[in-house]
C-alpha cells in the first residue's frame, strides 16, 4: 500500500503543466487520487494575501508535519528560496524520492543537489519550460506519443513558458491562447475541462465553441492594450548598481492588466523599433513587476528585478517576474520611480 505523494508547483500556466505531468505520473505509479497532495506556490511573501503560496512556508506547514506518510516530492517550475530548506529537501531525498526540475536561471545554485536540475535550455540552445523537463523526468516518450493532446499540451506550454512563440514563431498563437485561457478558468477550471483530455488516446480540440469566442474577443483587447501601452510608455534611465560600478539603462515603462503577455508582445514590438532599449518594466496596481528585454542584454533583467523588487520572484536573463518593494503600492512606486530618471 503506497502512501502520499506532494506536487509542488508554480502558480502560473507552466507551474499547472507541472501539476498535470506530477498527476499522471501519481496515477501510473498506483497513487490515489485521495493520496495526492498539491501545492500550489509561489516566491512572494510581501503581504497577508502571498503569504500562504510562499514556497518554503507551504513546505514547512504541509510536508513537515507529515512526512512520515509520504514517499515522494516532486518540485516543478519552482525552487525553494533558502538554503535551510535545500538541506531539508536534501536529507528527505536520503530515504524518499524528491525531485526538482526548473528553468529559472536564478535558482541554478539548486544544482549543487543530486535530486535538483535546473536548465533554461537544452543541449541544442532550445529554451525549455519546467513542464517539459518534469515531464521528461517522469513521463516516457512512448507514453506522450499514446496521448496527442497531452503531447500538444506540453508542446504549447513550453513554447509559451520559454517564450520561444516570440522569438522564432510569432504565429504560434496557440500558446497565447492557451495561458490566456488559464488566466480565465484559472486551475480548477482546467482540471474540470482541460486536464480530462489530456488522458486520451484519441487527438480532440483542446478549445470548445465557447472557448474559441472568448479568445476572439480577448486577442482583441489584447492587441488594443498592447498599442495602447505602447504609446503610453515613458522612457528613462534606470541605473543598476554593480558595486561601486553604476550601469545607466534604457528603460520603458508600463502598467498593464495582462503583465507578463503585454510585456513579451512590447518586446516584441522594441525588438524591431527600439533597438537602443535595455529593458522593459510593466508593473500592476497588483503590485506585480514584469521585466523583459532583447537577447544578450547588458545587465540580466533577473538581476535588475531582484535589486529593482522586494528580493522575492525570479526568473530568466530575458525575462523575469517579482513583486513592488514592502508597503503601500504609493511607496513601492516611489522606490521604482527614484531609481529612474524619465526623459
């Protein structure tokens, strides 16, 4: 008789791919649906409503507790963010399995563990998501190919995840639509229309008719948000401090409803008008911050949110998501705003 296996997960489209891979993998092994424990987590901890989804937290409070019953933690799209809770991963992995498989290039310290990979390309220079390597981690080839749409799942996910659609297919508006869709239904919804799909063997539409008229209608007001950002935008200098060695930026600033796909399809459109930009910032009345820029940029834009931010979220070199410094949204703009000079 098996015990209980924990999925812990990230909270955005790539995060649920995890949870949809860790599953299927639970349900192959013989593990209950009853036996399952997911988590769903988050970096941030600035604030009563993050402070359930802060990964370690959630650690501490849900597998700490009842470890004894419990044979098996897979992570995803998701690393812990301190070292004490690393080394407790790392003595459970001496009895239990405990794996982690991320793509954020700020949690490569995490590779040091023999149960921990994080990789943002493959050997081919190919960006990958964290829903492909744990799928690669727990799925076999010859199980993906049985189940087409699970396969195209992956497939969209990690196009968008990796934000490979923007840079070497701009017409893969699938992936748009696929995170566009779980904005919408968030995750219960998905488990309750989407996830049921992915389990057969017979290739059907992912997207229904009422699917299909929502996104019409929401690729619209995404496309006017977009220009309408555009010719909003304020340009500045932002100095990153490197040491006693200051970096002056070029930087465009942006508040949008839809943060992290307003700011890719922006660096889509500075990627063929504005070359001389460092960066991107899209910021939300949320209090979240999205960073993107250009290929090979001067200054990693994870490293500029972690210095920009509260320390918390993470990212890529070319994209990176976080959270406005501690307090009101007022003062965690002021803090932004004083470290950037507006033409």
């Amino acid at each position: 008789m098996r015990n209980k296996i924990a999925i812990i997960y990230h909270t955005d489209l790539d995060g649920y791919g995890v949870k949809v891979v860790g599953r299927i993998y639970a349900n192959l092994k013989g593990y209950e649906e009853k036996d399952i424990i997911f988590i769903r987590a988050d970096y941030y901890k600035n604030g009563n409503s993050y402070k359930k989804l802060f990964i370690d937290d959630l650690i501490e409070e849900q597998i700490k507790c009842r470890e004894n019953e419990i044979d098996e933690i897979i992570l995803g799209d998701i690393s812990v963010k301190s070292e004490e809770m690393a080394e407790y991963l790392n003595e459970l992995s001496k009895t239990k399995r405990v794996i982690l498989r991320d793509h954020h290039d700020t949690a490569n310290w995490m590779n040091k563990y023999a149960w921990a990979k994080v990789r943002e390309a493959d050997e081919d220079g190919v960006a990958r998501s964290g829903t492909y390597w744990t799928a690669k981690e727990l799925l076999s080839d010859e199980y993906i190919e049985k189940h087409p749409n699970l396969k195209k799942f992956i497939y969209l996910t990690d196009k968008f995840d990796a934000w490979t659609w923007a840079k070497s297919n701009p017409k893969l508006d699938e992936a748009v639509d696929l995170a566009l869709l779980f904005g919408a239904m968030n995750e219960e919804g998905f488990d309750e229309d989407i996830y049921p799909k992915l389990l057969l063997e017979n290739e059907v539409e992912l997207f229904d008719e009422r699917m299909n008229f929502y996104l019409k209608i929401k690729n619209i007001d995404l496309t006017r948000q977009t220009w309408a950002a555009y010719y909003s935008m304020k340009r500045g200098i932002y100095t990153y401090k490197d040491g006693d060695k200051e970096i002056p930026l070029k930087v465009a600033v942006v508040s949008t409803e839809n943060g992290s796909i307003i700011a890719e399809k922006l660096r889509e459109i500075f990627a063929m008008k504005h070359e001389e930009y460092d960066f991107i910032l899209n910021f939300g009345l949320n209090g979240g911050l999205a960073l993107r820029c250009s290929e090979n940029p001067k200054v990693p834009v994870n490293k500029i949110l972690m210095q920009m931010g509260d320390g918390s979220g993470g990212g890529h070199i070319c994209s990176a998501g976080g959270k406005l410094p501690k307090g009101a949204i007022e003062r965690g703009l002021e803090v932004i705003f004083n470290g950037i000079k507006i033409d």
